[in-house]
C-alpha cells in the first residue's frame, strides 16, 4: 500500500487523465441540467435535445473549445477531490476496521460506505471553489446560453470577480449541495468497485488484471451515475445562480421539482452515464497503475522503518 501522500498524488493523477477524455459530456450534462431552469415543461426551449445533439451542436457553434471550457479549473477539482477520495479512503477504512473488528483486512459494507462517503465529502468541500467556477465557465455559450451568463473569461478571472462582488462566502455557495452530491458518490463508488472485483473473482474467475478492473469500474460507474444524478442536477442549479434565487439544498430541489415535474431533477442523465462511466473506468483502472508506480518510487526513497508499516 501507499502512504496516504502517495495515494492522493496517484489518485489526482488518474482523476486527470479520465477528465480529459470525458470533460465534453460533463459540459453537456451541465447545460442539459440547466435547460429550461424552472420553466413549466411545455414553455422550455430545447436548445440542446441530447448528448450527441449537444456535442454537435457546440462543435458547429463554439468549436472545441466551446466543450472544453473550465478544463482547467476541472483538473484542480479532481486533484483535490479524488486526491482525497482514493487517499483518505484505505487509511481511514483500515482504521476503523482495526478499532472495531481488530483486523484492518476484514471487509464490512457499512465501514466501506461510510469511509467511501467521509473521504469524498471532505475532498468535495476543499474542492467546491474550483466546481464553482468550472460550471459557471461551461454554462456560459455566446450562441445557445441556458441558465445565467456569467462571462469569465477563464478560472482565474472566474475566481478574481466573484471575489470581488461576494467575498470568500462567494467562492463556497454551493458547497452544501457539493457535499450531499459527493457524499452520495463517494459512498458507492470504492464499496461497489471492489465488491464486484471480489465477485467477479470468486464467481467468473477472472484474474488481477486490466480487464478485471475495467468491469469492475464500468459496475461501479453506473451505480454512481443512477445514486448521484439528483444531488448533482441540484448542485448544478445552485453554483450556476446569481443572487439568492435558491436559498439551500431542498429549496431548489423543491422549486425545481413543483415548477418542471420530478424527472427534471434527471435532466442530462445520460449525458452524465456518458460522463461517468468512462471516467469511472479510466479513474479508478489509471488508479490501480499509478498506485502501482507510486509503490515503487516509495520504495526507492524510503526508509526500511516506514515502508515496514505500510
């Protein structure tokens, strides 16, 4: 095993390379989400009619740039956020499994959901300003805008001007939602990854390999996508205002679901599943290798004492 350093440096570093395959769907998902923002179903214009519309769509109109907005911001996000995730997750895990059952190797769903939940809200939480700002930047379309313009013109502009009008409080509105929605997230994510990894061995027989860990990610991907898709249509709704148009967490979701109807919180569901899964599957598979690498260089640099404890 890692140190915790090395987890959260290999974790961040499998994040990245999966958001840069999967950014364009999150951008999507994002405007889908905000379409029609509490307007009665048959008054909402349909701008975006989908994934594949919505990709085509920004393409003709804003380029690829257009789907690789907030790129930037993105990536400090899922430094921190799964930097947090995949490094506090096994320490925290075995030491409570050691408190309780005396044994940090025993494997108990509940510890698991909850360590899963603890390390993904606390990497949500220092992670939220730049969230903030990524979905004001993706939100934001010269030609087909949904939801209110904010008109960065990158991160650190993003960060510079909500500052100066809303002071460091700015920077977190949001973060409640933030922490419900990665919470929920996080609680399933490693908890399912590693069940199905154990039960695809025990009962396919499938061995440590790529292969293995793809499956078991695309499992863990779906789970995720189908538990956190309503806390992060609400998230999205609530970083993406101006002013005080939802006043909390069940205010908008409230607001949202009495104005559109229930499935609205659903909204760019599958563009989310075209999102998630693959960054699923890249996070958590780059994860397996990158730890693998971090394990060697420790081992290089490390004293005899240290690495007899991990």
């Amino acid at each position: 095993m890692s140190t915790t350093i090395g987890s959260f440096i290999a974790g961040g570093i499998a994040a990245c390379g999966a958001v840069t395959a999967t950014h364009p769907f999150e951008t999507i998902k994002i405007r889908l989400q905000l379409q029609g923002e509490l307007q009665a179903k048959k008054d909402a214009p349909k701008l975006y009619r989908g994934v594949f519309h919505g990709v085509s769509v920004i393409l003709k109109n804003e380029g690829l740039r257009g789907l690789y907005r907030g790129i930037g911001a993105a990536y400090v996000y899922q430094m921190v956020l799964n930097g947090c995730r995949l490094g506090f997750y096994e320490p925290v895990r075995e030491s409570l499994t050691s408190a309780i059952f005396k044994d940090s190797k025993v494997q108990s769903l509940g510890i698991n959901i909850f360590t899963g939940a603890t390390s993904g809200m606390l990497g949500a939480a220092a992670g939220s300003p730049f969230f903030l700002v990524k979905t004001r930047l993706q939100s934001y379309s010269p030609f087909l805008p949904v939801g209110t313009q904010h008109g960065y013109n990158n991160a650190v502009d993003g960060f510079r001007k909500i500052y100066r009008a809303e002071g460091v409080k700015g920077l977190y509105r949001g973060i409640g939602a933030a922490i419900v929605r990665t919470g929920f997230g996080s609680s399933v994510q490693l908890p399912t990854y590693h069940f199905a990894k154990r039960r695809l061995t025990r009962h396919l027989d499938m061995q440590e390999g790529a292969v293995l860990h793809l499956t078991s990610s695309a499992c863990s991907g779906f789970v995720v996508c189908c538990v956190m898709h309503p806390p992060d249509t609400i998230m999205s709704r609530m970083y993406n205002q101006t002013g005080n148009l939802y006043s909390g967490v069940f205010d908008c979701l409230i607001k949202t679901v009495r104005t559109e109807g229930l499935l609205a919180i659903y909204k760019g569901f599958l563009a989310h599943l075209a999102r998630i899964l693959p960054h699923t599957i890249l996070t958590l598979s780059l994860a397996e290798q990158t730890n693998k690498y971090m394990r060697k260089f420790e081992n290089r640099i490390l004293p005899a004492t240290v690495k007899e404890k991990l």
